[in-house]
C-alpha cells in the first residue's frame, strides 16, 4: 500500500505525533519547497504547432507515473531553445498537473525525449541531497497529497492549485536509507501488477479470438451422442 507506507514507513515501532498525525519517530515533517530546489511551471504564451517538432506536455500527456508523448502537440527547436532554463524538464524532475485535472505526477526520467512544459503542470526539482526523487514522485501521489490538493484547490471556472500552495505542502520524511527501500518494495509491487495485467489482457485477447472463431463457425464443437 504506497499510501500507508509513505506515513507508516517500514517495520517501525516506535511512533512520534506531528501535524501530519502519527508517524515514526527519526522521520521529519517538512514542506515540499524545503526538499525541492526548484519550484516552477511552463510557458505561458502557446507556440506555433508543427507536425513534427519538440513535445510540449501539458495536462493531457501527463498520466499518473508516465508520460504519453504520442498525443502532444510540437514546437519548433528555435522556440524550444527560446524558453527560460528553469522551466525545461531534466532528468529526475517531477511533472505533476496544476490545472484541471490536478494531482497526476510522472518522474522525468533519461529515456525521455527533451521537451517543453505548459503552465498548466509544476516541475519540481527534488534536492537529492534531502530526497530520493522516486520517493518524493511516491510522496505526490499519496493520501497524504491528495488531501493538501483537496483543501487547496482554488476553484474559478477551471480548478486551479496554486504554487505557494503546493511548495508548502506538509510531507513525512524519512532518512534517505528508508526512502530508497520504501521505492524499492513499492516499485516491485508496481511490476508485479504491471505483468498480472499484461497477462490478464493476453487471456482475455485469446479468449475474445476463440469466441469469433466459434460463433463464426471456423471452429466447431464436437457433441458427443452418447
């Protein structure tokens, strides 16, 4: 369970109060902008779209751990190039949408092509001194988050959450050592399901081809007379 062990940790007995309620004594509660070095959005001004060109992720490409570059609309290089530094994603930034539908977070990871963000998604860059930026893309998706984004949603005509309000986003910390096996478990159970739900799709693909197969009559069934 990501969410219980974003606030449980792992195997511990020993427990503290804090204003995030009880969590284990030796963890931290502290804000998203103390363990973040950067705090930011994309552009502001659309661009010309080309057919072929640099993605320009918005909240539509941004899934909940993934990034779906197939669907996004393309910029040219040159104004790729002219965009500010601090607003282009690097490795191990974290994506999450800000507008619309808010709280859908994916880690900016080395096999990703370079890419332009819009306004409507915050890009974090964890301090890895602090944290470990599976962990902290863990932490975004928890229980714990959801709530902080439930009560801090400015609501107009599109929802919208607001930067102030995310940096200050109250979060339970452990020590570096935990956050990595906490990542580890949690990414194991993530594969496990991955490769159940691969295989329950190829069943259910079979199955839909037998079933063609037999109400087309290409495939007979034998009755026995006896």
């Amino acid at each position: 369970n990501p969410q219980g062990e974003s606030k449980n940790g792992l195997h511990h007995t020993e427990f503290k109060d804090s204003p995030l309620g009880r969590i284990p004594v030796g963890w931290e509660t502290c804000t998203v902008e103390s363990i973040t070095t950067d705090v930011t959005y994309g552009l502001t001004v659309r661009p010309k779209y080309i057919k072929e060109g640099v993605p320009l992720v918005s909240g539509k490409e941004c899934k909940d751990g993934w990034l779906d570059f197939s669907i996004s609309n393309r910029m040219s290089q040159k104004d790729y190039d002219g965009l500010r530094p601090r607003s282009l994603p690097k490795v191990d930034d974290i994506i999450m949408t800000k507008t619309g539908t808010i709280g859908r977070v994916a880690l900016v990871r080395k096999e990703h092509p370079s890419f332009a963000i819009s306004q409507n998604v915050a890009l974090l860059t964890p301090n890895k001194i602090k944290v470990n930026p599976n962990y902290l893309e863990l932490l975004l998706t928890s229980q714990i988050v959801k709530e902080h984004i439930r009560l801090g949603v400015v609501t107009l005509s599109i929802p919208d959450l607001q930067l102030g309000v995310l940096k200050n986003f109250l979060i339970p910390l452990p020590n570096k050592e935990e956050q990595q096996r906490i990542t580890t478990i949690i990414d194991s159970i993530k594969l496990k399901i991955r490769l159940s739900t691969e295989k329950l799709d190829q069943i259910n693909s079979i199955k839909k081809a037998l079933m063609q197969d037999l109400l087309t009559g290409k495939v007979r069934v034998k009755v026995d007379a006896a």
